[in-house]
C-alpha cells in the first residue's frame, strides 16, 4: 500500500501534473527525503493498458476535455477543440512523446540579445544559461537513458525512413545526420529492456523501452514512501493566506467530490495550457487577475514550434512504420543565420505516421475522398516522412485565456488556445519544406507532398522564465516572481521555443528545481 497524507498535512509539496516536469520532480523530492502529493487529473495506466493501435490509445489517453482553438491557421476549422496533442493520465505526455532528447544550444537561451528586436515578436533572454544547464542535463540524460554518451548507450540503428532521407541529405550538402539522441533504449538499461522497433512509440511504448514517468519516475517517487499519486484528481484552485502564500490546492476526486490538501509549496506542472489556466482560475481579492500574474505574462507567449509535415514516395518500399516513430535527426538547419531570411533555425527529424493517423491527417478538412487521396494510400508502403520543428518566436498575443460563459465538467471556463503565426515561422517553415523537399528530389521521389497542420505534442512558454518580474511570470528557478512558495515545472516556463524538442530541458530544469527547494527547505526559507 502506498504513503497516504493527510488533507490537512501543511508539510507536503503539492505537485500538480505527474509527466516530465512533475513525475521528475517529484522522484527527486522523494530522494531527498521531502513529502510531496501529487494530483493527476488523469487515470493510472499499466503497460498491460497500451495497445498498439493508433486511434485505441488516441481515444485511451488524449485529453479530451472541452477546449477551444483559435486564431488564423488551419488547425482552427480542422481541429477545432484539440489545439494540442497530449495526455491525460499518470505519466502526462512522457506515455505519448516520440522519445527524441535534445539539449538546446547555447544561443538559444540569448536569442533576443543575438537578434535584437524583431516587431511583432516579445522575445527575452532566459535568465539562466546553458552552461548553468548543462550539468542537468546530463543527469537527466543519464536519468532517462538517453543514447549516447550521458548513458553509454549506443545511437539507434538507421531504419530504412531514415536511410532514404539522410541519402537525400548528403547530396544536398548536410553532414549532422543521427539517429538519436533518444530516451529509448538500444540495449538494457535501469531495469528497462531495448527497443524493439515496433513503430507505435507514440500510442506509449508497451515494453517499456522508451523512458516514461509512468512506470520510473511515479513508481519510484511512490516506493520511497514519501511520495503520494492521487490520480483522477483534477485541480481547480490554488489558495493562498493573508500574506499571499500558497497553502492549499482544491481538486475534484474521482466522483467529482471537491478535496482541500493544504500544502507547504505548489509546483504547477499541468502543461503549458492547463497550468496557466489554473493560475488564472485562481484569481482572488489579493490577485484579481490571477495568481503569480502581476506581470500580465500568465497565459501569454505559447509557442508550440514552428512546424511541417513533408511526405515523399518513392519509387521502392520503404515501409516507414518499421522502426521508431522518430528515426533519424538532421541538425544542419539549427544553426542561427540570418541568411537565410529568418531567426532561429530547425531539425528535419524523419518521421513515420501509421495508416490510421495518416489518413486522418493527410486530408482532416474534406475527410479523405477523391482518387489522389486513394492514389497516396495505396502507396503507403512507398512513402516517407520528414517533420520540420523550428524556432518559434513568442508573440504576447498567443496565448491561453477562459471562456467568457462556457464552462467544462468541473464549472471551470472552459481554456481558449490562441496560436498565429509570426512571419519568421512562415518563412522558416517555407525554408524547410523545400530543403526536405530538395533531399527526397535528390533520391528520385516519385512525388513529394505537405500533410496539413495537426495538433501539436510541443506546448511551451506560457508562464515564462524572466530576469525582471514585470517581464514573466517565474525567476531563474521556475519560482513565480510575485508568490515565494509557487513553483512552475513544466515547458511553460519556458522563455523561448528554441529549435528542438522539449522534453529533455523540462527534465533537465525539474532535476535543478528540486535541487533548488531542498536548498531552501535546508535554510528554512520553504
């Protein structure tokens, strides 16, 4: 039987979410001997749960509850109440995500003081730097069994997606062709077996190759004895006392019963829609416009990658689905050089899409009809796949707000999830397509084709990091500016997008976060 806290225990951590933030975080409170609860709105899965089947786990695991997309892009008329891709239960997103572990680059945490200002764009410089990072990340390499030096683990073997695209690539002049890094193993490691290529890494891994909170993280936080999981518990307050302290978070429990767990600090870690709304939602007479938001940042600044889907067939079988979704990485376009008429740069990291899910999204708006749609499916066995993911420059106006009049299950406005496009994304994502392009024309394709715009997995900056309070929401630590004992642990603290998947740093800044609150908890300051 697992810790069980008392409601009215003010001496745990409150730690809302359980994926790469939360799950990470709270494993490393529990390693250093520091209570923490933590509410998941979602349910538990076990590996026994994980089907490889595409739409099974789509319906399974998304979360699904009400949302509302908006702004000027395509994704608002085909997608209109999924404006992101990700997960609802014990281990978030880490069930869902493609394993890709990436660090960010050193200029990429000083990108406004690289390029200035740019009109329309609301860049800042993270207040930390990558060689404050570093060392973080290669614990949380190591921590999540990335492949590579970190954990001595070697880089995948090339499947045949990623042998056409890297071939294509070397003629068009690239040379940063990998296969990794990735959180997925390639031999045993930290009671994890390898890979076994089966192609369904983002409906979760059944084998537990892939690194996931679901079955590390949580269960060893939880084995500690100082840690506790309550799952279908979804947090709906935060409350604070006369000083403006945080000490206590209201949730609804499983039937819908609402629950008062008093708290001694609260990590907020519910993704970067969920927790700005949360701060939002939990506006008070001392914090009218919601808490930690005397900056007006909270919600503002979402970035979800400046992204493209390109698909090429090819005059042979390629069968994509064999191997990891994410196969190969080419890091050549990362660079910053304006040169090419845009800021900040992208990886073309080759993909494959299952049947389902690619008939799905290579025609979401008219529902897949006509003969060059049938045409495409019966050569799917010949196609594949690149994904672009770029730099995507934060725009105060993007963002996360609520619903003036409608409300979810739990009485909650209902989040609205704003996202355009700054003219340096159009321009980047116009430069990728056409270099993938460029490499699939130089190994003969038959035809090359873009995939509509679908929901993205990458979710960041909407409680950003900043120097000065009246720039963003949280410091250094991810501690918010305004509430001493208010934390944010996941990717919306992020303070730009930079070119790479995220998953890697919000592990990273977690592992630095806990070390930071047991320094304070030591000194008497928490």
């Amino acid at each position: 039987m697992s810790t069980r806290f008392e409601h009215d225990d003010d001496g745990v951590v409150v730690i809302i979410g359980s994926g790469a933030g939360g799950g990470t975080l709270a494993h490393a409170l529990a390693r250093k001997g520091i209570k923490s609860v933590v509410l998941e709105a979602g349910k538990r899965y076990a590996l026994e749960d994980i089907e490889n089947d595409e739409w099974a786990m789509f319906e399974k695991i998304s979360w699904l509850d009400e949302r509302i997309t908006a702004g000027p892009r395509q994704l608002t008329e085909t997608f209109p109440n999924l404006p992101a891709w990700i997960v609802k239960g014990v281990g978030g997103s880490t069930i869902h995500w493609a394993g890709v572990a990436l660090r960010f680059q050193p200029h990429e945490f000083r990108l406004h003081s690289e390029v200035g200002e740019i009109a329309g764009a609301n860049l800042l410089d993270w207040p930390i730097s990558y060689e404050e990072l570093e060392p973080y990340y290669v614990q949380a390499e190591r921590h999540m069994g990335v492949t590579g030096e970190a954990s001595g683990m070697p880089l995948h073997d090339w499947n045949n997606n990623f042998m056409v695209l890297a071939e294509g690539a070397r003629r068009v002049g690239y040379e940063k062709l990998r296969a990794g890094p990735m959180a997925i193993n390639t031999r045993p490691y930290d009671d994890r077996p390898q890979c076994m290529q089966a192609g369904f890494c983002m409906q979760g891994c059944r084998f537990g190759a892939k690194w996931s909170t679901m079955y590390t993280d949580i269960p060893r936080a939880e084995a500690t004895g100082y840690c506790e999981v309550r799952p279908n518990a979804m947090a709906l307050t935060i409350e604070h006392d006369e000083r403006g302290r945080v000490n206590a978070v209201v949730y609804a429990d499983a039937e819908g019963k609402l629950q008062r767990q008093r708290a001694r600090a609260v990590c907020v870690a519910g993704n970067s829609i969920e927790s700005p709304r949360l701060l939002l939602n939990s506006h008070s007479a001392l914090f009218p416009d919601g808490l930690a938001n005397s900056s007006g940042q909270v919600g503002r600044n979402y970035m979800t990658h400046a992204t493209a889907c390109v698909f090429a067939e090819m005059p042979k079988p390629v069968n994509m689905h064999r191997g990891t979704t994410f196969a190969g990485i080419i890091s050549d376009e990362a660079r910053l050089d304006r040169s090419r008429g845009f800021v900040g740069g992208y990886t073309l990291e080759v993909m494959s899409l299952g049947l389902p899910f690619f008939a799905k999204f290579m025609d979401p708006a008219n529902g897949g009809w006509g003969r060059d749609y049938a045409a495409i499916l019966e050569k799917y066995d010949h196609l594949s796949g690149v994904w672009i993911c770029g730099e995507d420059l934060p725009m105060e106006e993007n963002g996360i707000t609520l619903h003036d009049s409608r409300k979810d299950q739990y009485g909650l406005p209902v989040p609205i999830v704003y996202k355009g496009d700054h003219p340096n994304d159009e321009a980047l994502r116009r430069h990728g397509q056409q270099q993938a392009r460029s490499c699939y024309d130089a190994v003969g394709a038959v035809r090359v084709f873009d995939v509509p715009d679908f929901p993205t997995s990458h979710n960041v900056g909407t409680n950003r990091m900043s120097a000065r309070p009246e720039d963003g929401v949280v410091n250094q630590w991810g501690q918010a500016h305004d509430i001493d004992n208010l934390f944010v642990s996941d990717g919306s603290q992020f303070t730009s997008s930079g070119a790479e998947n995220p998953t890697l740093t919000i592990v990273a800044l977690a592992l630095r976060q806990a070390d930071h609150i047991a320094e304070r908890m030591s000194r008497g300051e928490l």
